[in-house]
C-alpha cells in the first residue's frame, strides 16, 4: 500500500496491527469476513485458484464449511509453505486448470475462484476426498438455484475427463 516499514513497525508495537504472516499485516479493529482466509491464502499463494469445497462455501452452495482453504496449482508447481491459513493443495494441469476461473475482488485483493459449475465438476472429479454426497448435494443445489447450464456442466465434466461419471447424476437432475 505504499507504507514505509518504520511507520508498519511503529503501528505494530502500539498495537494497532496485528501481523498474520511474513510482510502481512492487519488492522487491530478489521472486521473480519468469512473469506479473510481466501485473502490471505490469494496473499501468500498468488498462483493458487480456490477450489472444491472453499469454492462451494463461497458460492453460497451446500452445507459444508472447511476448515481449510482448498487450492488448486498446477502440477509442476512447488508445494507452498504457508503456515496459516491451513491449506489443502489439490493439483490440476492444462485447461482443468485454467478453464472456469473467475477473479473476485475481496478486501482490495483479486482472487481466483472456480465458478460455481466448474467447481460442481471438480468435486465428481474428487470425489472419493470429499465424498459423494457433497458432490450431489452441490449438484442439486447449484441446477435449483439456477447457478449453472446443463451445458457448461457437460462442457466442464469433458474438460476434466468425468463425463461418463457425472452423466447419470445429471440426467436424474435435469
């Protein structure tokens, strides 16, 4: 933010911000949100895309609140090491990587995030992790909140190879 380091430090000592990482810092009064762990993990991981169940909590979709903030890097990338937030890294290449991001601004910061209906397919795509009813539950929810296309569902299941997985579960949907 332009700040010099004296003035960060300064402000530190007094107790009007408190550090949450290296070179992170937040005011002492923040209203803390919901997705202040998706700031800070876009912070510490800027190559991270947030996905599976992160994705579903943010989308509104579901019931499930993870207690660690799901990420998807590609699979040549090194593992980050970040101590907070806990992270749960998932790996993805090619267009399952780069297809259906959408960048939201959240406390001035940009972050990555799955849009709801390439997030329905990752969770079929990793669904023996997150189980198969998580899957279905988000499935059945994103198609009745009108969320997401049939189209975009199929288009998103060929491009992370679980179409003839999810097509049952999607004919019984629609």
């Amino acid at each position: 933010m332009g700040i010099h380091p004296e003035l960060v430090r300064r402000l530190y000592a007094k107790g009007l911000l408190i550090r949450t990482g290296r070179g992170l810092y937040t005011p002492a009064d923040a209203d803390l949100t919901v997705h202040h762990s998706l700031v800070e993990a876009a912070k510490r991981v800027p190559h991270g895309i947030v996905c599976l169940l992160s994705a579903l909590s943010f989308h509104g979709l579901g019931t499930q609140m993870p207690h660690e903030v799901w990420l998807a890097l590609d699979r040549s990338a090194r593992r980050p090491r970040v101590d907070y937030p806990p992270l749960r890294i998932v790996r993805f290449s090619g267009r399952a990587l780069s297809e259906g991001v959408e960048e939201h601004l959240l406390k001035g910061v940009p972050v990555q995030i799955y849009c709801p209906s390439k997030t329905v397919v990752d969770c079929f795509k990793y669904r023996n992790k997150i189980g198969l009813d998580v899957a279905l539950e988000a499935l059945r929810e994103c198609w009745r909140e009108r969320r997401c296309t049939a189209n975009d569902l199929v288009t998103y299941a060929k491009v992370c190879r679980v179409w003839h997985v999810m097509r049952p579960y999607l004919e019984s949907v629609v």
